[in-house]
C-alpha cells in the first residue's frame, strides 16, 4: 500500500530509484571502476541491468523476503549492486568493514543471521569460511574476484558473474515474482542495515528504511544542488553510513556517478583523474594530503619554495574571503590571480579537487590551519555533524556561513535541543527505526518523540544558531578541583600537528592531565630523514631525544593555547609519553573507522597510566600485538616519560610558565 507521506511519484525505495534513473539518465554514467589501470563505465541503463541479473540469479538460489545478505569488499561497481539486487528481492543488505578480523565478522553474521555473504575477493571467502565452522545459517558465498578460489568447494561457494549468468537465463521464470516483490517495498521497508563502530561494546545493528535514507538523501542533495552531473569518489569503507549516503542514497536521489579507484594505493592517482565536484575525506585524509604537500615544499629548491611562501601567506589572507564572496581589493585580486596561475592551480591539480564544487568533512574536529589551509586554494571545504542513527545527516555548513570552529545549522528537517547536562538531542525523518535485537539500547537512546540522544556534548550559538560539538558527553568529566575536563578538545588540538598521528588525553578525577602520543611516521620519518637521524623501527624512532623534544615543542604550544580558554585551561597537559607502538584496530585500540577505545586503552596501559601519575621518569612495559597474518606476539620497549611547562589560566604566549614538576 502507497504511503501517504511518500514523495511525488512514489519513489518508496532504492530500486525504485534506479527505475526512475534508467529511464531519465539512460545514457548518463552511473558507476566506474579501475581495474588493471583501466577505466570501466556502466550508464544507468547498464547498471539497471547488470543490477536486475544479480537480483534474479539470487532469486534462483533461494533468497526469501527479510533475509540478510552480508557484502564484504573494497568499494566495487558490483558489491553495490550487490545490495540494492537484495532490496529488489525484499532482502536486506548489511555490508561489514573488510578489514575485520574473522572474529569480528562473525560476530556481526552471527547477529545479523545472514544466510547469504557477498564477498570480493578470497581473504573474505576465506573469513566466512572460517566463520561458518561456528554459524552454521550462511547457506551460500557469493564471490567477485574469482582469483585463488579454483580449488575451493563450490558446493555452495558461487561466481558473482555466475550468480548473474544465471539470473539473466531464468529472468523469465522469475520475472513476475521479482516484480512482487519490488512492488511490496514501501517506505518503511527495511533499506539498509549498518553496525556502529563499538567504541563502548559489541557494534549495534542500526535499521534505517527506505524513509530514513530517501528523505536524507533528497534534503541533503538539496542543500547543496547535488545533480546528475556531479562525480564521487567511493573509498571510504562500505559498511560506513556516509559510504551508503554519498554512493547509494545520494548517487540514486541525484543520479550523479560513483567512482571506485583501482586500490588504496592508486586512490590519489585516481582521484586526480576523476576529478569529482563532489568529495567527502574525514579529516585525517585532509591532513595526511596537507603533510604530503609539505614534505615535498621541503624539499623543493629556494625559488620554489620562495614563491610557494610568499602566494600562501596571500592565499590564507584572502582566499576564503574571494571563496565567500566578500569584498576583496584589486590588488589582492590580482596577486590572487597570478598564484592561481603558479601555486594554487597546479596544488589543486596534484590533490585532485580542481573541480570539488563541494567538500565536506567529518567524523572528527579538523585543525584550524588545516581547514583553513584548503579554503584560501578556493576549495568550499564545509564540516558536517552526524551519525550513523541520523542517517548521517545533522547539522551541516551552508556555503558562506563556513568556519573552523562549528559544525553548522541543523540540516533541513532536522531539529535540535540541548538537555540540561549539555548533550545534543536530534529529531528529523533521517532517524533510525531501531537497533536489531536490542531494544533496550533503542529506548534509551530514542525517547517516544522520536528524540535520539547523540552522546555529545555542546551549545548552539544565540546569534548564529550554529553548533559547536564540545566532546563525547560520556568523556566530560572534572579534575579533581571541579573543573571542566574535555579530553577530544585537547587531543584534537595535538592532532593538528602534522608529526602526531594519535594522542589520548587522561585526567577525570586527577589532580593535572597527561597523554599518551602516536607519532605520525610518515612526516616524522621524513623529518628525520632531512635531519640526519638514522633509525631502524617505529619503535626506535619515537623514542629517540629529538623526537620527544619535538613532540614536547608540540604538547607546550597546545598548553598556551589551552590556557586561553579560561573553561577547559585546566586541561593542559603536565607529562606525556610517546608510545611505542602505534594504536591499532586489529589490537583492539581503535574502532574500525579509526576512534579511539578508551576504555580498552586505560585497562591495556595502566601501567603506563599509574607511571603518568607517580612521578616516574620512565616506565618498562610489555604490549601484546597482532601481526597482519593474526599471529600474536609481544613488544618490549623502556619508554621515557616528560614533564610539559603549562601556563597560567588565561595566558598566553607570554604568560609566566610553570614546571609541572614544580
């Protein structure tokens, strides 16, 4: 039955979509992959196609109504296609991170009961297999990349191409029935569902329908006049939310094209080549391009690197002023111009956005000067502010109204409100219909009113009406003489900095905070390299004197910053320490899309915690790891423990400066 509230011409759900773009955008590209260093393109028109013959061949298998089909890969044509053929058929798609380990995976299968796995390749295949020994409910493989896999049993382990060979030779048999069961999708059918990262736990289940991610999609296209025209990259993982938006949600909505780079390792190459108008990177992609530029400015010859100095310093002065149309004076305009010619012309080219219309970034806060940094080149970088529950979409930046230090206005239909304690609560069309299996956590995250709680903490600004995220609510704590204690503000002002790649901030209840630090290796490594400092391992590297010298140069240029802020200037860190290994996922540390497990971090480290607080100058340790092949095994390491000069509350660069030993 049609819903009332459905949009015109009842598009009630991604296949219905894809009908719609098959016969407006026919001719129009939909998807392109690289492979083999070749450009592939399907027109909407053929991915209709290639999609129905998947949905069909699934059909001949046996997938039934409500079952779950699992989509394991890197971001290829196919495994999409994979997931909106399971819609057709009145199937769910759960796609999953492909860099889990088997157990992780399992857990997710398990929960999700998926009687069907599309994979991309054999180390996925080879998860699943390992996954099946335990879950006896996934009844077939399908796969994509066929390599490795010949002397499998493919009793129930079956080509993708196969799967469609089959689907289009028995199209007839089950035309009228895959028919049906497109015609019985509304819009509160299930469209997608998506596991939260787990920061605090098991990943929960998040079902979005039809609703959920069509409504999303249409408003946040809107906003900023997204179009067939438009060109995306897809490199982000596929069980991310922003990935489904952006490559299904918004690609369907618009009926722009989807671009799939040939591997990680080619993705700036490929993004070069594409050029999309359209491009999202959390920011630790902004900052890693940034580093990248400057490593190779470093190494440029003086008149290049003279030229280079002298059009920035003009670009950060007036670039996001020419950006947001505000007055700017003839002979700006024209040195502008010329360092469009010489630097921020061919900068542009080499980061591959000389044609981003529109850039967004999130996830996490972006450094002031990296924000900036992209914006003085002419690039409309925005910030959003969302959740996987939101269906991504929260607040967002309207063009013009763009600045470092808020994530936006409420994106259109959204509604906002602070709660006493100062977390942020949202209400919008985008919400989640539930966790899977869990309604528990459901009630206590969405109240009857349809208010989700988002577990951050912030305020909208009176006179603009942006809001300004503060940090996780469940990580604002006090210092032990009552105020306030915000760890992600800290940590995000250390991440600014090019050689630091991770930092944690410890402190609630304590009498002064500290930190742990991941060096950066790729610009430390150069660093080094420039200054003639051997070393033989991550390890050796950030233990040695001058990287700690430099990391502490760091940690006190945040302290003074800090100390500016007279509400969080207790925040300044006393004694840090650089760790020994880099935080990792496969450890346990990070969650797959690369935030910080704290609490896992306090239990795992205590040691180099309780050694923080007593006073120590150094601390012996021993890490357990895993190595890429899942071995485990252990790591040594003697780390040296600094004190950090702090400044007194409201100072600034020369404000008396204290010892935290004193």
């Amino acid at each position: 039955m049609a819903d009332a509230h459905a949009p015109t011409g009842a598009l009630q759900s991604v296949p219905a979509l894809l009908a719609r773009n098959a016969a407006q955008y026919g001719s129009k590209p939909a998807y392109r992959e690289k492979e083999y260093g070749i450009w592939q393109s399907w027109t909407w028109a053929e991915t209709a196609e290639e999609i129905e013959a998947i949905a069909v061949g699934l059909l001949a298998l046996g997938i039934a109504r409500g079952d779950y089909v699992a989509i394991i890969g890197r971001n290829r044509p196919a495994l999409y296609w994979s997931m909106v053929a399971a819609q057709k058929c009145g199937a769910i798609p759960v796609p999953l991170y492909q860099d889990s380990v088997a157990e992780e995976m399992a857990y997710v299968l398990e929960h999700c009961g998926a009687r069907f796995v599309v994979c991309g390749d054999q180390e996925q295949v080879d998860k699943v297999i390992e996954a099946q020994e335990t879950l006896h409910h996934i009844e077939h493989i399908v796969y994509l990349d066929a390599r490795g896999l010949r002397k499998y049993d493919h009793t129930r382990l079956h080509a993708l191409k196969d799967v469609q060979a089959e689907g289009r030779a028995a199209h007839e048999r089950f035309e009228r029935e895959l028919a049906a069961r497109e015609a019985e999708l509304t819009y509160d059918s299930t469209c997608v569902m998506l596991y939260t990262s787990g920061t605090t736990g098991k990943p929960k289940g998040v079902v979005l329908s039809n609703r959920n991610i069509i409504e999303t999609s249409k408003a946040s296209s809107e906003f900023d006049r997204l179009r067939a025209e438009d060109e995306v990259l897809a490199y982000l993982p596929m069980a991310w939310v922003g990935d489904f938006i952006f490559s299904i949600g918004q690609a369907y909505w618009s009926g722009f094209c989807v671009n799939c780079p040939e591997s990680a390792d080619t993705m700036m190459t490929d993004l070069r080549e594409i050029g999309p108008t359209y491009f999202f990177a959390p920011p630790r992609v902004f900052e890693n391009l940034l580093t990248s530029v400057m490593i190779r400015m470093e190494d440029a010859g003086k008149l290049k690197k003279r030229i280079f100095d002298r059009y920035m310093a003009l670009a950060r002065r007036v670039g996001p002023q020419l950006l947001d149309g505000k007055p700017v004076d003839f002979g700006d305009r024209l040195g502008y111009a010329i360092g469009n010619v010489l630097v921020y012309g061919p900068l542009k080219n080499t980061l591959g956005m000389s044609r981003v219309r529109v850039g967004y970034t999130a996830g996490e806060a972006i450094g002031p000067e990296i924000f900036d940094f992209y914006r003085s080149l002419g690039i409309n970088l925005k910030q959003l502010y969302g959740q996987t529950e939101a269906s991504v979409f929260i607040t967002q930046q309207p063009d013009h109204e763009v600045r470092p230090d808020t994530v936006g206005v409420p994106s259109p239909g959204v509604e906002l409100r602070i709660a006493e304690n100062g977390e942020v609560y949202y209400r919008s069309a985008g919400v989640f219909v539930e966790y899977y299996k869990n309604a528990e956590s459901t009630a206590s995250t969405k109240d009857p009113e349809g208010w989700v709680a988002t577990g951050d903490a912030g305020f909208i600004e009176p006179d603009t009406g942006h809001l300004r995220i503060i940090d996780r609510a469940k990580d604002v704590g006090k210092m032990a003489d009552g105020s306030l204690f915000a760890p992600k503000y800290v940590e995000n002002k250390l991440k600014f900095f090019p050689n630091i790649l991770e930092a944690v901030v410890f402190g609630n209840g304590r009498d002064y905070c500290t930190a742990f630090i991941n060096i950066d290796l790729t610009a430390v490594g150069n660093w080094a390299e420039r200054n003639n400092i051997a070393y033989a391992s991550y390890q050796e590297l950030a233990g040695h004197e001058r990287v700690l010298e430099m990391i502490q140069s760091h940690v006190e240029e945040v302290n003074r910053s800090v100390a500016g802020d007279e509400m969080l200037s207790g925040c300044q860190i006393r004694r840090f320490l650089v760790l020994h290994k880099e935080l990792d996922a496969d450890d346990g540390e990070l969650t797959r899309t690369r935030k910080v497990r704290r609490r896992i971090i306090e239990e795992k480290f205590a040691d180099l915690i309780e050694a923080l607080y007593s006073g120590k100058t150094s601390q012996y340790t021993e890490t357990e790891v895993t190595y890429e092949d899942g071995r485990k095994g252990k790591i040594r390491a003697t780390l040296e423990i600094r004190d950090a000069k702090t400044v007194a509350a409201g100072g600034d660069h020369a404000a008396t400066e204290q010892v935290a030993a004193e």
